[in-house]
C-alpha cells in the first residue's frame, strides 16, 4: 500500500529507510545536484485548508525532482459551486499520479484514499493526522542527537488539536521516547491516545509547568494554540500565549537539547530564541523538502540511488 494517511502506515523499518533515503536527497533539495526521477510524474497538490510550509515544500520536492505540480485549493476552484470531495478526487484520479491533501475534516484524507486509485499522502485532516510532518520532525530529531532510541521529548501546548503532535508521540514511542505533555488542562491530549501510548509500554508524564521540564529535556517540541478549531473564540482567549520561550529559558537546559516547532508560530518562541544554538525550527521547515522527496519517491514506486553525486 502506497498511501500515508497516519504513522501506522510505516513500519519502523521503513520510517527509518525514508530517513536515510531524505539523509542522501539533501543536495538535490537544495538545488545542488539534478536527479529528475520523477520526471513526468504529476502531483495535485490539494489544499482545503491553508498552509505554507507542506504545500510548498510538498512542490518544491516534486519539481527538485523534475515532476509537475497541480496546485488546487477550496478558494477559486468549483468546491465553491458546491462540488464535493467525493467528485472532485475522481478528477484528481484522472489528471494526477500522486495526490497530497490537506482537509479540515478529520478522516478525510482516508477517505480521498478510498475513493480513488493514485496514492494519497495526508498533509494534514482536522485534529487527526499530519504523518508527513512526522517524518521531517524525526529527520530533525535524528540529526540532531544521531538516533530517534530513548530521548526524552516535550511535546507543548494545543496537545487537544495540534495534528502534528497526534502523529508524532505516536511515532516517537515506537522508537522508545518518553514523552512528556505540557498543556493547559482543556487542550490536554486526548485520553484514547495517551492510553494507547501507555499500552504500548511508554512512559508518558503529563503536566501544565513547562519551566519544572526545560532541563531533562532533549528536544522540547512547541506547538501553536489552534485557534481556528476551537468552538468558543472564549476558551480560545483563556489559553492564548500560555506557553512561550525565549533565549534565557535555555539557561541549564541540556547540552544539545534542541527546541523545535512546525509552525506557523504566533508568540510561542520570541525572537530572541532564533540564534540560540537550540534554535531548530527553521532548518525543521527546509528539511519537509528532502523528507518530501523520499515519500514520493516511495509512494510512486521509484527507487532513490544509494549513492547521489554531486
Ligand atoms: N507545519 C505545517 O503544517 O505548516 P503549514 O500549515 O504552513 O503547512
């Protein structure tokens, strides 16, 4: 099976293949070396929600590797005639290779996989999923500590919305992370998820004090407060800018600790932190480009070289 839709879609093995697949594609990311392997192939980039960073980057890795892209978003296009999901994936079917979908309605990334033949990859579907993001945050993760085995990482903020750290805690246990979960009481993670993290035998600490957990961590993952899927802009207000870092919050942190964040932030991380050597955010967002590449790559059925020249 082809599709990504959640984590449980790749086997360890294969989380850590992509990864040495992405490690090896880094020159042809940046514009350095030319490897077309997907020339001809064709991407319909499909955003029903708004995005910079996975649509971007999800383009700049198809057109690195000399496919074509489709942009489509819900603005401008005949969802606005009242066309539905359904309907629109049997064009996407017949004009694209390979589809990446981004959805405010939580399952519907599997249900665009259901409905049609191309592989699909979920760039994000309500408060489920963003696997794709998973796989640039382990890259991070592992080249920063050289492994992805037993690191102790805080996850922080919308842990009750925030798709990305749904995927991620559940790809970080598997490779036997300890968690710890720092959120307001109300944007807890979900209870059927922290009770399947803790079956599976992780060690898993919730608390709503970031500062107590800034030294024992190895990486400290931040996440936006996501406003747009709260129902009452009230509780909205109560939680906004509950957690925020800056460059003197690094002080006694370990060495090599490493803070990361998928963004877009609104004041989660002050200026101030940008040069700090724990600043990983913004190689986080170049490294979607890479990561990107091998999923295609693996989606489509094209194998990456186990030696990419220069
Ligand atoms: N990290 C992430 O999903 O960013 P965008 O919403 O900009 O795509």
């Amino acid at each position: 099976m082809s599709d990504v839709v959640t984590m449980d879609d790749l086997s360890n093995e294969e989380i850590l293949s992509i990864l040495d697949d992405s490690e090896r594609l880094v020159p042809v990311a940046k514009g350095e070396v030319h490897l077309p392997l997907l020339e001809g192939k064709v991407l319909a980039n499909m955003f029903y929600e708004n995005s910079t960073r996975t649509r971007m980057s999800f383009e700049t890795a198809m057109k690195r590797l000399g496919g074509s892209v489709l942009n489509f978003s819900s603005t401008g296009t005949s969802v606005a005639k009242g066309e539905t999901l359904f309907d629109t994936m049997q064009m996407v079917d017949g004009y694209a290779d390979i589809a990446v979908i981004r959805h405010p309605r939580q399952g519907a990334a599997q249900y665009s996989a259901d409905a049609i033949g191309i592989p699909i990859l979920n760039a994000g579907d309500g408060a489920g999923n963003h696997p794709t993001q998973t796989m640039l945050d382990l890259f991070t993760i592992r080249e920063a500590h050289g492994t992805l085995e037993g690191l102790n990482v805080v996850l922080v903020g919308d842990l009750r919305y925030g798709r990305t750290v749904h995927s991620l805690s559940h790809a970080l246990t598997r490779f036997g992370a300890k968690l710890t979960l720092v959120s307001p009481e109300t944007l807890r993670m979900p209870d059927e998820i922290v009770t399947d993290l803790r079956s599976s035998g992780s060690e898993i600490s919730e608390t709503t004090e970031l500062s107590d957990v800034i030294p024992e961590a190895d990486v400290i993952y931040m996440t936006r407060i996501q406003k747009e899927r709260f129902p009452d802009e009230d509780e909205y207000t109560k939680v906004a800018g509950i957690y925020m870092l800056n460059a003197t919050d690094m002080d006694g942190s370990k060495d090599g600790m490493i803070v990361m964040h998928p963004l877009p932030r609104v004041g989660e991380l002050h200026p101030s932190l940008d040069s700090t050597k724990n600043a990983r955010y913004f190689q986080q967002a170049f490294n979607g480009v890479p990561t990107r590449m091998a999923l295609l790559c693996r989606s489509l059925g094209v194998k990456i070289p186990k030696k990419v020249k220069k």
